[in-house]
C-alpha cells in the first residue's frame, strides 16, 4: 500500500514539476484577457486609378489592443504612410498621411498560430507636397474604412511575430493631388506588414 502511494506521490510531483515546462506557452494567454502593444511595418500600395502613377510607399502602425477573450480582441492606433508620383519632371508630388485607426478581429488558435480577420475605420489627415515649386496643400480629412486578415505566432507567451493585409477605402473632401477628380481624392489601397507585439 505504502509503495502505492509513493508511487502514486511520485507521479503528482513529476505532474507538478514538468507540465509548467513543457505546457504551451500560449495556455495561460488562452485563460484570460490580456493587452498588447503591436507594431505594424510595411508598404501602401495605391489602388485608386487617380493614383496609379504613384509609386508605393513606406507604411507603419501602432496600436494598443485588448483580448476580450481568446477569440475576440479591438484594438486602436496610429499610422501614417506616403507615397509620390513616378514621374520625376518638374510637378513631381507627394502625399503625406497620418490617421487614426480602430479594428476589431475575430481570432482562431492552432497551437502557437493565431488567425484573425476583422473590419475597421479610420479617419486620415493628408496633405501634398509639390518638391519642385516648394508648394505644399493643407492637410485635409478623409474618413474610411477596411479590412484585414493575418495570422501572428507566438515567440513566447508574452512575445509574436506576423503577417498582416488590409484593404481600406478613404477619399478626401478635396482634391488634394493634380492628377485627383474635382470631389476629393482617393487614397484606397492595400496594405502589407510585418508586425511584433508584446502581451502584458
């Protein structure tokens, strides 16, 4: 009976010991919400026909977001991204965007892999640069909307790395470059990032 129980006590302790070793290490993210902090790098890549003479552009975001629970999170933050017309003659153009962004995703977990794909809106402020004749425009407001979809693996239980695209559509009250319609200009793209967030 004693030895029973000693090996009984034996199997307990091992339990104890090597299941916090070996448990993976997004089980304890899994049991309750957390927050983050993400950091989106990457390229915008115009769609709209106004803005197929321009080239694409740098990208980044960041943005502080919260697990509700394992399958559902929001997030908010800041991006900017720009980009500039091909045509390097005199009327070479720039544009300049900063915004404000909101999305929400629904989240599936394999393993270490979590896939997400949501909606969102934005409100952008742009503004166009003319480097040969030094002129520069006001900044002008857009609101938008978009989509997006990537999947992050964890690192740690605290630590991920990802791939993320999104399409998103915003058109500004006014025209902002030469090429751009007399109602505004639209900035619809995609967007590719790579990414790295730290749960805490």
């Amino acid at each position: 009976m004693r030895k029973k129980w000693s090996c009984t006590a034996t199997m307990l302790l091992l339990s104890v010991v090597l299941v916090p070793i070996f448990a993976h290490p997004s089980v304890a993210a899994d049991l309750e919400p957390k927050q983050y902090l993400l950091l989106k790098l990457g390229y915008y890549l115009p769609q709209s026909n106004e803005m197929e003479d321009y080239h694409d552009g740098f990208n980044g975001e960041i943005y502080y977001g919260r697990y509700f629970n394992k399958n559902f999170s929001s997030e908010l933050g800041v991006g900017y991204f720009k980009s500039n017309s091909k045509d390097s003659s005199p009327g070479d153009f720039t544009i300049k965007t900063f915004d404000i962004l909101y999305n929400v995703k629904g989240i599936y977990r394999i393993g270490r892999v979590e896939l997400f794909a949501g909606p969102g809106v934005g409100v952008y402020f742009t503004k166009g640069y003319e480097f040969n004749f030094d002129t520069t425009t006001e900044w002008k407001p857009a609101f938008g909307y978009h989509v997006l979809a990537g999947c992050n693996i964890d690192v740690s239980s605290a630590w991920f790395l990802g791939l993320e695209g999104k399409y998103f559509w915003a058109s500004t009250k006014d025209p902002i470059i030469p090429q751009g319609g007399a109602f505004g200009t639209h900035l619809d793209g995609l967007v590719g990032s790579a990414t790295v967030g730290w749960r805490f």
